[in-house]
C-alpha cells in the first residue's frame, strides 16, 4: 500500500482544522497539506451553524466569563482574555476578506447587538457591578446599561412586552456584537485551499490509527467509506481538530501530554422559531443567568441567528447527558476513552459534580411545555406551537488531573502539544470557534517554534493579524485601530 507524505496532516473538517490550514498556508505556500474528515462534507459536526451558539463569544454578553467572589467583588480577566482573543479571529477574517479569499462578510457573520438581560434586585445589583467595571476597561467601553422600560423596549421588545411591571429588570448592550455562522465560513476557507497547491481533501475517511513512526513522523490509517479501502498518510506535523473526537485520537497518539486526560460529554437541544412575524421583531443575543449546576453552555440565551443566508430564533440551549463524543458518535465513545491514566480523575469528578449530573438528567426529562416555560422567562407571549426543539452538537468538557491526584472538569478549551512539536490537539468548549485565530497561534508557535522566530514569519503574521506581537488588553490606541478596520470590513459597525 502506497503511503501519501504530507508536511500536514489536520484531521477533521471543522474551523479549527480550516483556520489552521488556511494561517498555514499563508505562512508557507509550499507545505504539503491533507485534511480528512470523516464525513462526507466538512463543517457538519460541532462547527455547522445549527450545533452552536453563533455568538462571536467576546465576553460582552456571556455573564458565566464575569463571575462574581463571595464578597461582591466582579472578576473580568476572563472576559477581557476572551474578548482580545475574539478580535484576533476578527482581524485574520478582515484580512482573508480583503485579499478575496473569503466573500462578502454577510455570508458569515452579520451584526447582532450582544445583550445581558436578569431579573430580580440581586441579578440587577450584580449586573450594575459588573457593567461599572467592564466598563472602565477599553475594550468595553462602548457598552451601556439601563433599567429604563422604555429603552428596553427598543432593545429587545419581545423581552420586555407583556413583562410584569413590577418586575425590577436591567439589561446591558454593546451595538457591534456579531452573529456568526461558522458553518459557512469553514465551507468558504476549505473552498480556498482546495484551490490552492499542495492542498489535498479527504471526505468519508474516519482515522483507523495513530501512531508514531521511528523516524519521528507520524503514520496516519484512514478509511475510504465509499470504496472500503484503507490509505495510509505520513506527517512531520498532525493536527487533531475534531471536536469531541480529538480526546480519543489523542490517547491513540500516547505520547507523554496526553495522560490524565479524560472527557464529559454533554449533548444540546435548541428551541427554534422561523415565523417571519416573530423573527422580524428580535435583533439580537440576548443572555441571562445559568441555574445553579448547570454548564457554562447552557446559560440560556435568546438570539437572532442567520444560517446559510436564513434568519431565524433559537432558545437554549438545554443540555443533556449521553455517552457519544460526537452528534455522529458512538454510544461507547465515553467508555472508549476511561483508560487507567485518566479513571482516578474521572471517578474524582464523577463524585464532585453531582449537582450537574442532577441538572442534566433534569434537563433529559422535560417536556416540550417545560421548555417553553423557560423561554417565557425571555419572551413572556411566546407560545408553544410557534417552536420546535432541534438538537444541537456534542460538547466533551475536559477532566484533567488535579493537585492531589483526582480531577476537575474544566469548562473552556485548551491545546495539547507534544513536546516536541509534531502533534497537537484541541479539547473542550466554549468559547471555542470564536478564539479559533487565538488558539491556532498558539498551535503555531508550540508547534513551529524555530520557524516562527524568522522574520519572514514574523511579517507575514503582522500583516494577517495587525496587533500580533502586542497586548490588546493592555493597548488602548491599538485597540482602537484594529477595531476600526475590522468593524468596517466585516461591516459590523453600529449606524
């Protein structure tokens, strides 16, 4: 059997794997590269535009990224990491428009005013505190705050209309926030370097095996779903960018980072209305507080969305318990992954997190009344009939080892890089697809370290991402600069 060389090997068709192909391939035309996937067309598990948010997660709205200490005290590091992280992805897609290689802006992203919306004399405090202090910091500044009804109504008239008076109710905004429909932009990156050299795509082929050759290089066996032929890849460098199925191929990879690591699947549900009458009078992503136990993704949110060019509204998420690592898995994904380096600190967690378990299995058993119950907490005159539940994708928190030998269940997303360069993964969530240019960076620079030190890498990376090398969190005037050009290309900017 013939085994194709590669310099790259991305496995998985999702943005992950398109963002870091596409950085690569600016950065060095000449490398070799193969994506597979395992389906029969790309972007279709966690990155399509019905299995996630959508929200350009920045920080503005997400309430779970500012939580607040038993003192009062509102802690924002969080949100201004992943807000600068955002504006790194915000930049490289300007750039990619500008040189044509993306189309026009409003076939992936559109703007979509970023709410936070609560209820109740504590809920308010906390968001007043948290809005003064995000608001000190230039990253936030454009945001406001009101208690007013009347401008609430302007905001989000579904929110408001036919809320109970009396009900103490406070909302923030920022005016740029973005939509997203990652689905779409992934579709339009792998389009380009398909038409690109030395770009090779492989649908319909699951990974077999992983493994590592004496030579260093690492030994990809695919499978052919239409001929049943196994193919054979050889890499310097693989990219595990897929989803809840990275974790598995990473413990086939042994190498010494990827011990201790485990995963927790959680599966979605959204509620969706497509009446144009309901529709038409919500322009926004509208967020409110998660109940106590449940996961960062399920903070429930109201939001305009635009799938493949098509408005519509989605509720939720609602989260539930299953086995599969992917919407497309295997009930024994979960089961699959328990091996003897990562069972102590999955049992560990497994023990620590009972009120999750209860909120999940909570969230499996209610009913279609149920969901719209929760919904009117967001639109008080929605009715039942008007929405219907779609599933979303597959979520895979990550269990890691803690100090003490057990676990902790970690809520955001993080790469796992061999020590030597040649392999990298991404685990976990949100805010996921938003920091992918973030996240690839530092797949760059783990992974290509002598070869990102050259000045030819250093330019080329300053031109893709203007603020490269520099702190946005720190930066006031080039925050500003960038941001100017990127609401301006994206045609973001607020009128």
């Amino acid at each position: 059997m013939a085994v194709r060389q590669a310099d790259v090997v991305l496995v998985g068709g999702g943005v992950m794997s398109a963002t870091l192909g596409m950085m690569l391939r600016q950065l060095d035309p000449s490398l070799d590269i193969v994506m597979v996937e395992r389906l029969d067309h790309v972007a279709h598990e966690s990155t399509d535009g019905w299995n996630n948010a959508g929200t350009g997660h920045a920080g503005y709205c997400e309430l779970n990224y500012t939580p607040e200490g038993d003192d009062g005290d509102v802690a924002i590091d969080r949100a201004l990491t992943i807000n600068a992280s955002f504006e790194i992805s915000l930049q490289l897609w300007s750039w990619l428009v500008e040189q044509g290689m993306l189309p026009d802006p409003k076939s992936f992203i559109n703007r979509t005013p970023h709410m936070s919306f609560v209820w109740g004399d504590d809920s308010v405090a906390f968001l007043k505190r948290r809005f003064e202090k995000l608001k000190g910091h230039h990253l936030f500044r454009e945001m406001e705050y009101t208690e007013s009804p009347d401008v609430l109504k302007q905001w989000m008239p579904l929110v408001v209309d036919n809320r109970d008076p009396m009900q103490k109710v406070a909302a923030t905004r920022i005016g740029h926030g973005a939509d997203v429909d990652f689905g779409s932009l992934t579709r339009s990156m792998v389009k380009h370097l398909e038409s690109t050299e030395n770009f090779e795509l492989m649908l319909g082929c699951p990974v077999q095996d992983l493994s590592r050759r004496k030579n260093g290089r690492w030994k990809v066996e695919v499978k052919d779903q239409k001929t049943g032929e196994r193919k054979k890849l050889e890499a310097g460098f693989v990219f595990l960018g897929a989803g809840g199925g990275a974790l598995p191929m990473l413990q086939k990879s042994d190498i010494d980072e990827s011990k201790g690591y485990g995963g927790f699947p959680v599966s979605g549900q959204w509620l969706v209305c497509q009446k144009p009458d309901i529709v038409e009078q919500h322009r926004a992503k509208v967020y409110g507080k998660a109940p106590i136990g449940a996961p960062p993704m399920s903070v429930p949110h109201l939001d305009t969305r635009i799938i493949n060019g098509k408005p519509a509204l989605l509720f939720g998420p609602f989260a539930g318990f299953t086995t599969r690592f992917l919407k497309q898995g295997s009930i024994f994904d979960l089961f699959g992954s328990v091996k003897p380096t990562n069972l102590r600190p999955m049992l560990s967690v497994s023990r620590t997190n009972m009120d999750l378990t209860r909120y999940l299995i909570g969230e499996v058993f209610q009913s279609h009344g149920d969901r719209v119950a929760a919904l009117r907490n967001f639109f008080p005159n929605a009715r039942e009939e008007d929405w219907k539940l779609q599933d979303a994708g597959q979520r895979v928190q990550i269990i890691k080892k803690a100090k003490g030998g057990g676990g902790k269940l970690e809520f955001g997303t993080e790469i796992v890089a061999a020590k030597d360069g040649t392999l990298a993964a991404l685990l976990g969530a949100s805010p996921g697809a938003s920091t992918a240019a973030h996240a690839m960076l530092d797949v760059i620079h783990r992974c290509f370290p002598e070869r990102v030190k050259t000045e030819e890498w250093q330019a080329r990376l300053r031109e893709l991402i203007p603020s490269y090398g520099e702190s946005l969190v720190d930066n006031d005037e080039l925050l500003t600069r960038v941001r100017e050009r990127t609401l301006n290309t994206l045609r973001l900017k607020e009128d």
